[in-house]
DNA sequence: CGAAAATTTGACATGACTCAACTGGAGTGG
DNA sequence: CCACTCCAGTTGAGTCATGTCAAATTTTCG
C-alpha cells in the first residue's frame, strides 16, 4: 500500500491529483512486469505504451540504419518512458525500451492515456507540467551536447544520475554522452589517476 | 481579422479552442513589437514571459561564464518562445531572446499564462500536447546531435528550416548547430565546390 | 568451467577547433 | 558620395579532441 501511496504523493506534487482520479490511473495503468534485459518495446512495434515506472531501470534507445544504438534516455523509478510520437499517432515505434534491471511498470496505450487526461483534469495538468518540465531539462542537454567537451559532459552525467553509472553497462553511457565505449574508458582511466 | 482567426486555427489544431477561450487568449496576451536585432529578453531579468510569434523571428540563447553564446531555438511565426523555467518559477531567465527580424508576439507572464491554463481547459489541454510534440522534437535533435557529423547536421537543418537559411546570419546557425562559425564557413565552400 | 560480451589499451587517422590574416559589405559622418 | 570603421564571413596552417581498428584482458552468465 505504501507504494502507491508514494506514487500519489509523487504526481501530486507537479498537480494536485483526487483519490478518484488516482483511482482511474489504477485501473487504466496495466501492470508489467520486466526481467533484467528483457526487451520492453521493440523498435518498429506498431503499439507503443507511455509508462510510468514503479521499480527498476530502462533505456530507449534509436538504433539507426547502420545498427548503431543511440541511447537517449534512462528512466527510473517514478519517470515516465515511452516512444511519446508513437503512442499518440499510433505510427510504428521509432524507439525501443530494455530493461536494465528488473523492472515494473503501469502502461498506459493510446486510449487508455486519452481516456486518463481526458477523464481527470488533475492528470491533463499533471502531463502539461511534466512536459514543460522535461522540455527544460531536454533544452539543457542541447545545450551541454554542443558546449561541453566529452569530459564535462560525462562529469554532468554523473553528479546527476550518480546511481546509474553502477548500474547501468559503459557503453550505454557512452551512447548517451554521445561518444565512443572505447573513448569513455580512456577518459576515465585518466580520470581516475589523476586522483593518486 | 484574418490574422486572428488564422492564430485560432491554428492553435485549435492541437485543441479545441472555443471563441471564448481565444478571447481571453488576447485579453491576457499583451501584444508587443520589436525591431530588427531589438534585445527581446535579457538574461538573467528577473521577470520571464512566455511568447507566441505572431510575425517574424526570434532567436533564443545561453550566453556561458566565458561570454560565448549558444543558440537554442530560433522561433517563427506560430511558435512560442521563452524561458519556460524562468516563467514557471519566477527564476532569473536562463536565457537571452533576440529578434533576427521585426517581430510581433503575444507575451504571457507567469500570473497571466496560469489564468489562461487554468481558466480555459481547451489551453491546458493544448498546451500538454505542445510540449509533448516539442519534446519529441527536441529528442530527435539529441539524437542528431549524438550521431550526426557536422555536415549532416548541417543538411538536416537546411531541409529542415530552409527559409532560415537566409535569414538568420551565419554564426547563429553555427552555434545553434555546435560547431565554430569558420568551421561551418569551410564546411558551405566544400559543399558547393562538389555541385559544379 | 567455458563462451560470449564488455572493457581496456595502444597506434594511428581525422574531424573539428584555434588563431591570425585577409576580404567584403553595411553603416556613419564629413 | 567618398573614406572610414566595424562586423560577418572566408581562408590557411597548425593543433587537439575524439574516432577507428585491432589486440589483450576482464567480466558476465549459462
């Protein structure tokens, strides 16, 4: 129980959210559950859900024509996650979601999303000011991606996420920061001398 | 008229605006005008509105501790531009806002854009799905940024805004691209030296 | 334990930057 | 209408950050 009440406390911090509306998200939100490296949404699925994760960790990523993956996103426990252009227009996923731990997430498809924001007020508030939020946080990646050297970038990183960087494999940090697996390591073995 | 009703058109293609909602739309929005290279926002200005283009170009930036600025988000005419975090929470804007070209906007600060959202549902509900596509545009270009060459960059941009191309000087689109402006200077000579 | 994947390390290649010199318009004042 | 300045843009030489490829090592996991 305490769960959710978490999970309440946590939305209503961005929206005041009603015990009804609450309730709707219960009902609506389809709960699943994901093994550590299970494939949450493959790239090219023609549905795609918008999730908000209870337990664990994800990555969504692109994967472009040369089979190289770019990863654009960790999500952890009270995020959201999902291919959002897919899930509204029903178009084939341009992302995919792995798990990267074990993983429990409420799913939430098209209708059911449309039904949520537009049942209870307090979850179509609760999403503007999410979005508006994330599209500041977005804003301030743009800009370290294109004046930060690699180094900076990766120090960002990590004194933001300083969890993930256990959990989560190098080269998906790399991808991330937008550079090389092989790169990354030589930056932290520098790093890490420079501190004898 | 027409430019009126064209603005409700066009908002009412995310949302359903009733007429009542578009008039308070212009009654909270204060209608302002800048010339050519006018200094739209300084930043670090205590006070932050949040702007929809009715005419012209705006460019919006971060200028770091060194004195370089960084282009963000260069705005035309039915977009919004401003400091979405400054406007929020009454914060120093984060960012600068200068028109490339005499501008019109609808200004919105905080007070009167919470009175729009939470007088008109039909501009919360608009609003959620403006940034919910700005965000899927925003990810998009971190995923250019991470995988794209300079040059493709480059490419994409052109396809992407072409008029801009010509009205906004060179340096700005360097930035905003993230490279130096003799860099993308060279990058122009080359590729049209291969289309003779 | 053994195979496959992730990470590290090294030599070399290159895209993009820096700095400085040069060119060419756009304004401004005499 | 010219001369002057002042940016924006161009070009070139040299440098540095980051990428590529391949081999060695470590970790993961069946």
């Amino acid at each position: 129980m305490t769960d959710l009440t978490n999970i309440q406390a946590n939305i209503s911090h961005l929206s005041p959210i009603s015990t009804e509306e609450m309730a709707l998200f219960f009902e609506l939100g389809l709960l699943r559950k994901f093994k550590k490296n299970a494939l949450v949404l493959r790239q090219g699925e023609d549905i795609s859900p918008f999730m908000f994760i209870k337990r664990g960790c994800l990555m969504t990523y692109h994967e472009d024509e040369a089979g190289f993956k770019h990863v654009i996103q960790f999500g952890v426990a009270m995020w959201w996650t999902g291919d959002l252009q897919s899930m509204q227009d029903n178009t084939l996923s341009y992302y995919g979601i792995k798990a990267i731990s074990p993983t429990e997430v409420y799913s939430f498809d098209q209708a059911r999303f449309e039904t949520l924001v537009s049942a209870a007020p307090g979850f179509e508030r609760y999403f503007r000011l999410l979005f508006q939020k994330s599209l500041i946080n977005h804003q301030k990646r743009i800009i370290r991606n294109i004046s930060f050297s690699a180094e900076q970038r990766y120090e960002a990183f990590v004194s933001t996420f300083p969890k993930l960087e256990q959990l989560v494999p190098q080269k998906y940090v790399a991808s991330y920061l937008g550079i090389t697996p092989e790169f990354l390591s030589k930056m932290k073995a520098r790093f890490y001398r420079q501190k004898d």
